[in-house]
C-alpha cells in the first residue's frame, strides 16, 4: 500500500491547504477526513492547520511526504489521462 499526504487547497478555497492522502498512485489526493481508518480528530486550536493531528501520527507511522507542487502536477497528469 502506498503511504502519501500532501498539503493542498480544497475546492473553493481562499488559500487554506488541508492535509490530503492516498493509498494507491492511481487514486486522486483525497482529504484527509475521507479516510477514517487513518484520521484522528483535529486540535482545538484556533486557526489550526485541518489535518495536523492526522499528519503528525502518520509522519511517526512512516508515511511520505509529497511536496504540493509534485502532487498537483500529478494530479493535473492523471486528469489528462482519464480526459
């Protein structure tokens, strides 16, 4: 299994990255919520990072990770692929 995260905008975002995940390299980045048998609630920490919890416990379970600007320009491949 492939062990990746990223931080990336969501759809509609002013900016703010959240953490993303994926499992297979033929799956898109998903968020980090959309995996539950990984995530851990967030702090409670006004302005907090979405994910950094989730990322903390994967970064110490040995899990990679991708810098922004790899993973969306292999998210922009993979969509002109499957177009």
């Amino acid at each position: 299994m492939l062990r990746e995260m990223c931080w990336l905008p969501t759809l509609g975002s002013t900016g703010e990255k959240i953490l993303h995940l994926r499992t297979a390299a033929s799956e898109p980045w998903r968020p980090y919520k959309a995996f539950p048998q990984f995530a851990v609630p967030d702090y409670q920490v006004p302005g907090g990072s979405k994910g950094w919890a989730t990322y903390q416990k994967l970064m110490s379970a040995g899990w990679n990770l991708v810098p922004s600007s790899q993973a969306q320009s292999s998210s922009a491949g993979e969509q002109l692929k499957s177009a």
